[in-house]
C-alpha cells in the first residue's frame, strides 16, 4: 500500500470513526425501548428529518450507479430517472406527509410501516402485519445486498484488494453500526452523511471542470458521441464479450437508439416509488411536530434536485476525462472514485470517498433497521409472543439483522453486479406493494381491509412477473415493472374494496379524524 492510498484511508477511518461515536452517544437512548430504537421517539427536527429521509434514500447509487448510467450511454436514462425521483420526492413530501405523521398517531401511535397498515384497518387477525412485514423483509434484504456491492467495488477500487473481502468488511461495519445506535443515531449521522454526499457530488465536480478546460469541451466531446447527449436518444457502446471496444485510444459507439415516450414514461416511473419507501415513509412518522414538516420538504427538494443533476452530470464529465479507464457497465459505476483519486490530493480524495461510504451506509443500516422491526416488532411480537418484553424484541432484532447481513452478503458476492439494476428492482418491489396502497390508505375512506391485502400482494406480485417473464417479451413489454405493476395494485385495491364488506364504524371514524386535522400530539 503505497503513501496516497494510506492517506485515502486515513481519512476514511476518520470519518467512519466519527459515525461510531455517533452510535455510542445514542446507544443509551436508543435501547431505552423499542420506540425509541425503531423511530427514535418522534423527537426528530425538521432539518434531521428531511436530509436523513434523502440521504437514507439515495444511497451509494446516487454516487456510483447514476454516474455509472450516465458515463455508459449517456444523459437520458440517467436524466429522466433523475427527474421522476425529483418530482416523486415533492409531491410525497407535499401530499404523504402531513397526513401519514397524524394518522400513525391516530391508530394506537404506530411506529412500523406494517404496523401502521394493520392498525389502520383495525385488523383482529394480522394478516396485513404479517404480509407488509414479509414483503420488507424480501425486497430490503435485496437492497441491503446493493449497498453491500458498493462498499465492495469502493474498497476494492481503492485499495486493489480482493473484492468479496472488501464488501464483507463493508458489510460487518454496517451491521455493527446498526446494532449499536438504532433509528435516532442513524438518522442523527445521516444528517451528516448528507452533508458529505452532496460536498464530494459537488468538488468532483468543479475539480473536474478545471481539469477538463471548462464547459465548452465537455460538451462538445458528449456530443459528438450518437445518442449520448439527448434527452430522446441513447448511446450504444460497441462491445465484444459485453467490453466497450476501443480503436486509436477512442471507445467505439454504435449508431444511437431512439428513445421514445414509452422510455421517457418508464424512466419517469421511478418517482412513483417514494410512495411505498418505508426508509423515507418513517421519517415523516418520526418528526416531532406536524408542522415543520414544511420547512422539511424545502430542505429535501432543494438537496434532492441539486445532488441528482450534479450526480447526471458527473458521468458526463467522467466521460470526457477517463473516455477508455471504465470498459464495461460494471466498472462504469466506478467512474466516481476514478475522478477523486485522480483529480484530488490524497487527504481530500479520502474525505469524497467517504462520500460514497456515508451514502452507502446511510440507506444499508435504514434499510436492515426496518426489516429487522418487521420482523420483531411486527412478527414475533406482533403475531407469534404477543406478550413479548422490549428486551426480548430488541434481542430478536438485533439476531435478524445478522441474519439479514449474510444473507445481503451472499446476494452481493458477485463481482459484477450492477447497483443501479439491484436498486431498481427492490425500488419497484417497494413502489409497487406499498405505494398505492399508502395513497389509498391516507385518501380513501371506503379503501378496506381485502383491498389492502389485494393491493400488497397484487403489486408484489406483478413485480415479480413482470421483470422475471413479460419484459421479456420486448417493446413495449421493456417498461420499467414499478409502473405496470403500480397500476394494477391499484386496481386491486379498487376493485376488491368494492366488491367487499365496507370498512367499519371505528375505521370510518379514523378517517374521518385525520382528514378534518384532528391529531393526538
């Protein structure tokens, strides 16, 4: 290891140093009870509240797998997903969270998604607790593994080490962070992160200017690549044995494809899943009073727009710099750490790398931390030991996010596998099982328990059959699975709410409650 990778890595141990000291300063409260393990007592501030929520949400993808479908085929996958997850994150913050915060205090002060839907039906058999609960613990688990590949690709970009040994390294920092310091502690440090993502997002990008000459160049050299600066055409990479031939020092591209409303339409899709996303959805449940969760949505919007157009805008610039350093879809998700390391000094390049750790961490011990409630919190003392001790749920917890990890682990131990495609399935998973069925919840009264039911496993469902076999067919078919499968969880919903037994008397009035502002602060 030579002089600049040990300080690269001095910095890094720095920083994730301070994230511990984090994890010890709020272990005590966090293991006070359950509440405040899982949602940290409803005690967050609005600036906590909204910059954890995004920097939970973004993940290393925002830093390495969006970049990385920019720097491969150029603006437009890259720039229509960053739209529909801009205009997505408004309107949740705009239309979710006001309403989610008082009714989650309305129905017996619930402090889980899964826990959140059964007792909005009032449901004596828990049959929505146990199926939102399996449905978290399959598409997170899922998640968990993409972050897992990011620290893997990070270190073992960095550091030249074994890949598989880097992300477990990754992977037992996550976990030992996670079982320390519980929601509070891991949205107090995502606060931080955030702070980190959109520094580093930010000085790549300047360096990089000054290291391309300025603009002009920049755009000129996307340009003259068919399809790759177009928000209606994309770049095709000549490739043999899925590398991206080079001749006379210059990667080969293909003629450019059209890209049509229906890629626009799919692409745009991305938004609809922050109506199901269980990392952000909590937040709203966590802050401590309703109305600062205005000032919340400012402060998530701004950072969102601002992080994701920076984000885009890197693999273009990486492009022009390093047109031949990344010669496969993999590897182009690298392309991050390759400007850092190049373009900054050693001390600094370290602190941007940790960048991508506090993303990566920021969503990984969200998302292990939620799937480990739905397990203890809502299966085994919600259904199998109704009478089950904090102590005894927080010890269940803490085994299902070990369980967990490894099982993240195992998913991610191939080398080539690709975060932004890993991230865009468990997004539609969540997108589509719980999204429509939070809208309907939040906004219509006559929405009853078997539309509920319908709803979650219809949407899980066409996820999984439209991704596995109906893409498959091509054309139209190609569409991103979270909106056809969006779609007809709704119908779902609809239809067999209505063809059902109404909701009864004591859901009506639930409604009723939060729809004219009552709350229970």
């Amino acid at each position: 290891m030579d002089g600049k990778t040990i300080q690269i890595l001095v910095s890094m141990i720095i920083y994730m140093a301070a994230v511990v000291l984090i994890g010890f300063l709020y272990a005590k409260r966090a293991n006070k009870n359950s509440e405040q393990y899982f949602l940290g007592g409803r005690s967050l501030g609005p600036w906590v509240t909204a910059m954890s929520a995004e920097a939970s949400d973004m993940s290393g993808w925002l830093l390495m797998g969006l970049p990385g479908v920019a720097y491969w085929c150029g603006l437009a996958d890259a720039a229509w997903t960053a739209i529909g997850l801009a205009i997505g994150t408004y309107l949740n913050w705009l239309i979710v969270s006001r309403r989610l915060r008082r009714y989650s205090v309305r129905v017996d002060n619930a402090i889980t998604l899964p826990e959140f839907f059964s007792n909005r039906f009032r449901e004596k058999k828990k049959t929505i607790l146990l199926l939102a609960a399996a449905f978290i613990l399959i598409f997170f688990t899922v998640y968990a593994s993409s972050c897992f590949v990011t620290c893997g690709k990070l270190f073992s970009a960095l550091f030249g080490a074994k890949y598989e040994t880097m992300m477990i390294i990754g992977a037992v920092f996550v976990l030992l962070y996670t079982v320390l310091g519980g929601f509070l502690a891991e949205s107090i440090s995502d606060f931080m992160q955030a702070i980190v993502m959109i520094t580093a997002l930010s000085v790549i990008v300047i360096v990089g200017l000054v290291q391309a000459g300025g603009l002009g160049a920049v755009m000129e050299n996307a340009k003259s690549i068919p399809g790759f600066f177009e928000f209606f055409g994309l770049a095709n990479p000549t490739t043999e044995g899925g590398m991206q031939v080079v001749e006379a020092g210059k990667p080969l591209f293909g003629a450019a494809s059209e890209y049509g409303i229906l890629s626009v339409c799919s692409m745009l899709a991305w938004g609809l899943g922050y109506f199901g996303m269980p990392q952000v959805l909590l937040r709203f449940m966590a802050i401590r009073k309703e109305k600062e969760l205005k000032l919340s949505r400012r402060i998530a919007i701004v950072w969102v727009v601002i992080s994701l157009a920076v984000a885009v805008f890197i693999g273009i610039l990486g492009r022009y710099l390093y047109p031949t350093m990344h010669l496969t879809k993999s590897s182009a998700e690298n392309i991050f750490i390759t400007m850092a390391t190049s373009s900054l000094p050693p001390i600094l390049a370290g602190f941007v790398m940790a960048g991508i750790l506090a993303a990566t961490i920021s969503s990984s011990d969200s998302y292990l931390l939620i799937a480990a409630s739905a397990l203890s919190k809502n299966i085994f003392q919600g259904v199998c030991k109704k009478n089950a001790t904090d102590k005894q749920v927080m010890l269940v917890s803490r085994i299902t996010l070990l369980v967990l990890a490894l099982v993240g682990v195992l998913i991610a131990m191939d080398e080539n596998s690709v975060i932004f495609q890993i991230v865009s399935f468990a997004w539609a998973g969540f997108g589509a099982t719980f999204g429509p069925l939070m809208l309907f919840s939040l906004f219509w009264k006559r929405t009853n328990k078997a539309g509920a039911i319908a709803g979650m496993v219809g949407g899980a469902g066409m996820v999984f059959l439209w991704k596995l076999v109906i893409s498959k067919l091509g054309g139209v078919f190609a569409i991103y699975e979270l909106l056809p499968a969006f779609l007809f969880s709704c119908v779902c919903i609809v239809a067999v709410s209505l063809l059902t037994k109404a909701p009864s008397q004591e859901v009506r009035e639930d409604f009723e409650a939060v729809r004219s502002g009552a709350s229970e602060e």
